[in-house]
C-alpha cells in the first residue's frame, strides 16, 4: 500500500463532499491537473485506500423512515464472522458492528413503519445464537456524518 500525502487526503475529503465530482473541479481546488487527480484517485482505489464509491439517500423518502440501533446478545461465543452471516441475510440490517461492553454487537435498522420493524427484529432474533435485544428507536436524526 502507498502513502497517503495531503494532498490525496484533501481529495478523498472533497470526494465525500460530492463523489461525484468532475477531477477538473476536484484539481482546481487543490492546484492539480485532472489527470493527476485521476491518476491520484485510481491509485487509491487499486491500494484499498478507497474501498468504493456509493449512493447515500435519505431513508424515509424510500419508504423506510423507522430506524432502530440493537443492541445484540449473543449465547455463548458467537465469532464475528457468524455474526455477520446471520445478520447479512436480513435486508433491514443495514449496518452492524462488533462492539465492546455488554452487547455483543450493535445493529442499524431501517424499516417502514413499526410493524415492519418488529418483523425485522424478529427475524434479528431469532438465530439460535442469539439471546435477547435491546432496541432503541431514533426520533431525530441531529449529525450524519460519514466521514473520517
């Protein structure tokens, strides 16, 4: 893997402003020439530095406004990669991490409405090697920040 200078971290910052912006744009604004932005970005994606390019959209104007966070406890030891197989199956999971403290991990829903939620939880549930969840429900969305 190479390394990462100022100026491919002042691309990759304009980049999660907007990913799609033109390289001459993303050039001008740091004093380079498209091709050398581009040369720069596909350089970052071949060396993982980048891992891809995506669409973020806002979940309640594609019809799932009902978020969750779970809290997941598992029976026994559950490896990370089982966990992830459980979990990748279920469409409304749409983030999941391990985590330390009590839980063992922490799950991201997006449903419809209540109802659909609660099948999704069922569904989150209802692995042998699974225990129990503890969910909260998001109100109000105050920072989004996909950034770091």
């Amino acid at each position: 893997m190479s390394d990462v200078d100022a100026l491919d971290h002042r691309i990759v910052d304009l980049l999660r402003i907007d990913g799609r912006a033109p390289y001459a744009e993303l050039g001008d604004r740091i004093g380079l020439s498209a091709s050398a932005v581009k040369r720069r970005v596909d350089r970052m994606v071949a060396d993982g530095i980048i891992r891809g390019f995506t669409v973020l959209t806002d979940p309640e104007s594609v019809g799932h406004g009902t978020e969750a966070f779970v809290e997941l406890f598992c029976r026994g030891k559950v490896a990370p990669q089982d966990l992830k197989r459980i979990l990748a199956d279920i469409p409304e999971v749409i983030e999941a991490t391990t985590v330390t403290g009590q839980a063992d991990a922490l799950v991201m829903l997006h449903a419809k409405d209540p109802r659909h939620l609660e099948e999704a939880l069922e569904r989150v549930r209802s692995p042998q090697q699974v225990d129990s969840t503890r969910s909260s429900m998001v109100l109000t969305r105050l920072i989004e920040r996909r950034v770091h």
